[in-house]
C-alpha cells in the first residue's frame, strides 16, 4: 500500500514508518518538524535501506495538505501529527484545539477530496478521564479531564460521525496507554524538547546524567508500594499495532476502537528499579506530594485488539528499560547532536 504518515518524524511515528517499510509499503511522511527531527527518518532509512518521501507540511495550511492528498494516489493514511503535552495543553488550550483539532478536519477534508478513505488515528488513554474501573475497556464512557484529552475525545467523536455519515470510511481509533522504550538498535528512540512530560525518558534523562533525580509524586496510593501503577508499553510493540490496524481497515469498513496497552501494571518504583537494572547504576529520586488529578492504578484491557486485531503486546518491562537505555547512552541529546 501507499500510506500518508502525518508526524512521522515523532517518536512513535518514526517507529512505525520503520515497521512499514520493513512490510515494503510506500511510505510518504508529512511533518512539520515542530517538535520532532528529520534526522529520525534519516535513520529509520539506514535501518531499514527502504526509501521513503517526506514533505515539511502544517495540517494548519490546508491547501499544502490537499496537494500532498492529490498528487498521492494513497491506499490510507496513519495520523500521528498533533501536540501532546497536557500540562502544556492546560495552560495552553487555544493552541491545542486548533492544532489537533482543525489539523484533523484539514486532513480529512484533504482525504474526502483525493478518495482516501482508511485512517488509523493516534488516541490516547486520556480519553477516558480518572475512571476507577480497571482494567480500562473500549466501552466505558470517555471523560477526559485535560484539553490534550478532550481534543482526542472529540476527534474520535468526528471520525465516528463521519463513518456513520459515509460507510465506505474505516478508521481504526487506537487508544494508546504509556509508550517506552526505542528500536533495539538504538538508532532511533524519544527525544524530548525541555523537560519530559513522562516518567520513563525522565528517568532515562536522570541516568544519563542530564538530571539531578526523579521526583516520585506520592507514595500513599493503595498500591503494593504506594506509588502509582501505570500500563507500559514498547513502542515497537505499539508501531506493530498500527499494521494490524491498517492491515483490518483495508478490509473492514467503519469505526474501530482498540486499547494498545500489555493489560499488566507497573509502579513508579517498578519502572525506576527496573531502569536502574539495565543501566547498570543506581537511579537517585525523592518522594515528593501527589499531584491533583492523578490516579491510582490506570492499564488496559487489550482483549478487544487480541480477538479482532491478532494483536497483543510481546515485549516485558525489562525490554522496555533496556532498549530505551540502549538509545539513550548512545544519544544523550536525543537527535540534537548526531552522535
């Protein structure tokens, strides 16, 4: 197939152009390198020795979409292109609601014009807010709790819409839990602008040295440890999900919603000492206040991909640590020096 990656550049985008070019698919990415480096894709061709086209495009300028759309001739299209931080997103709502949002609609008109009709839309467990009910299935109700969540939640609310309007779309909604770890080459991995949002490449940063310690925010939850309990999963395991997605919409017409999640919950302390064993060295961190909002125990029910998909995370926590810490030794600034 020919495949449009919208934020191909990015972490999890540059991991599953990887995985379709192994497939041999004819892969376009367009990126507006806002928060993600070329360099990325530089390597995902060196890994793989396939060639691919990249396009600098803004989903904001719809007309640089629609000719990128129109001279394709694409099969589907896998949209990671949006922002992603949630405390930014809380201090920042305008940026975030136009960004993700009206960049959804600027693709999707795009894809009506050219006769695109498969996407596989990058969601997020956000959706479904601080739901007490875990394991997280597709059925509970979503209630996001951020504007990053929220732009998510209404964007799978248009694609449902559109489905139900038009029968010949499919669109697989992939709703991710917490992505970790890198390529086992360690060629390509995440590489964070300022400060991380998430525990694991903070931790990375901490081990590399670029950070003092990890602050562990609360250990008094109802855990086995006190500290939170999340659902890891590699991101290689996570690019593979979205072939199986593509590979289901191009025979399947409508709108899918998945968990790409293990099942399997890791606390903070998990994960650090399980990063302290890979890296070889002991992670510093302090125990600071809980955060507002944040939940106990959050992973997944990922039954639903297993039954329709053939799809389930293979990859331990372990792998995770060690791969990430693999890519980051070798590339302490991520892609801002090529080393």
């Amino acid at each position: 197939m020919k495949v449009l990656v919208t934020g191909g550049a990015g972490y999890i985008g540059s991991h599953t152009v990887l995985c379709l070019l192994e497939q041999n698919h004819e892969i376009v990415v367009l990126d507006n390198l806002s928060n993600s480096s070329q360099m990325s894709l530089e390597r995902v061709e060196r890994l793989t020795g396939g060639g691919l086209q990249f396009e600098c495009v803004d989903l904001l300028d719809a007309d640089a979409v629609q000719t990128v759309l129109g001279r394709g001739d694409f099969d589907a299209v896998v949209h990671f292109a949006g922002l992603k931080a949630v405390g930014e997103s809380v201090s920042d709502p305008l940026t975030y609601y136009r960004t993700n949002i009206i960049g959804t609609l600027n693709l999707l008109q795009g894809m009506q014009k050219a006769g695109v009709r498969r996407l596989v839309f990058s969601s997020s467990a956000t959706v479904y807010g601080n739901s007490e009910s875990v394991p997280l299935t597709e059925k509970l109700p979503l209630d996001a709790t951020n504007p990053y969540g929220r732009t998510k939640e209404q964007i799978e609310d248009i694609l449902s819409d559109l489905c139900a309007a038009d029968p010949s779309w499919s669109v697989a909604l992939l709703r991710y839990f917490n992505p970790v770890g890198a390529h086992e080459s360690g060629l390509i991995g995440e590489s964070p602008r300022g400060v991380p949002n998430n525990l694991l490449p903070y931790v990375a940063q901490v081990a590399v040295g670029l950070r003092e310690k990890v602050f562990v925010f609360g250990d008094d939850y109802p855990t086995h440890d006190g500290t939170g309990i999340r659902d890891y999963i590699h991101v290689m395991d996570l690019a593979e999900g979205h072939l199986a997605a593509l590979n289901y919409i191009s025979s399947n017409c409508g709108a899918f919603h998945w968990n790409l999640g293990t099942g399997r919950g890791s606390s903070v302390l998990e994960v650090i000492g399980a990063f302290s064993a890979a890296a070889g060295k002991a992670i510093p961190y302090e125990v600071v206040a809980r955060r507002p909002g944040d939940a106990a125990v959050s992973y997944a029910d990922a039954s639903a991909a297993l039954a329709d998909l053939g799809w389930s995370a293979r990859r331990n926590l372990q792998q995770m640590c060690e791969d990430h810490w693999r890519w980051q030794a070798a590339n302490p600034n991520g892609y801002e020096k090529d080393s």
